[in-house]
C-alpha cells in the first residue's frame, strides 16, 4: 500500500471527513495497521484559517471535493478497515511531509531557541550544544576532540 494513497473513509464521520490519507512509509506494508491523515471538506471546517490552508494544513481537490490535510488527527487503523482506493498523493508528498514536520520536528526546533536543553521536560531528544540553522533545522555540535 504505497505512501500517499487516499482511501475512502469508511468511518462515522464519512461525511465531514470524506478521505484519508496513508502517511506510513511502505517498508511497513507486512504490518497489520496503516498510519493515516484526514482530509477534511474545507466546508466543514468552523477555523477559517485552517480552511484557507497552510504549511501544515495544505488543500487537496479529490474527486472534485476539496479537503484539507489536517495531521493533528492523526490515526493508525487496521488496513482491512480502509475504504476503496481513490487516488495518490504521490506528486503532493513534499507538501504533505512538510505539514506532518511541522507537528513532528518544529515543536522542539522552536525549544532550541529558548535554551531548552537535554532533560528538560518537553525536549526529550535534545542534545546541550545544538544549533539551529538558517533552514530551521538543527545542527549537532563537532564530534571532533576539543
């Protein structure tokens, strides 16, 4: 089941979220569950800013409806509970990835700046001496001797 497939949503919400979106890489495909992402109808969303799109809410059109990734809904669901193919995603997968960085890597790049460091309650995987690049990554300190 290839990266970036939409599925029908088969769920209770159907209406509202008519899609959904396989996040997980493929060389997970042996496991019995699929890590996926809503696609919400903009016109069911009541946050306007969120309907308008974003780095971490991008617009979709999907057999002419149009929905909006929303990765704060993220789910893991049994693959026999996926609903039938409807397209891919495939040629959107830099935008997708860099909505699901925003929720994965951004919430502790932002911590670098304040001075949060290893140990500190909401920076677990933390290292003291890391900077943050130009592009918002991190860079880890020299492993050369000092």
């Amino acid at each position: 089941m290839p990266q970036f497939d939409v599925h029908r949503n088969t769920g209770r919400h159907r209406t509202t979220i008519p899609f959904v979106l396989v996040v997980q890489s493929s060389l997970f495909d042996r496991y019995r569950r699929r890590v996926v992402v809503p696609l919400v109808r903009t016109t069911d969303i009541a946050d306007a800013a969120l309907a308008r799109g974003s780095r971490m809410n991008p617009i979709f059109v999907v057999t002419g409806i149009e929905v909006v990734l929303h990765p704060l809904e993220i789910v893991s669901v049994a693959v026999d509970q996926l609903g039938e193919l409807v397209t891919s995603l495939a040629d959107r997968g830099s935008e997708i990835a860099d909505a699901l960085d925003e929720i994965l890597t951004r919430s502790w790049s932002q911590r670098v700046e304040s001075g949060t460091t290893r140990g500190s309650p909401g920076a677990p995987f933390m290292r003291q001496g890391h900077q943050r690049r130009n592009d918002g990554g991190l860079e880890s300190p020299s492993l050369a001797p000092h």
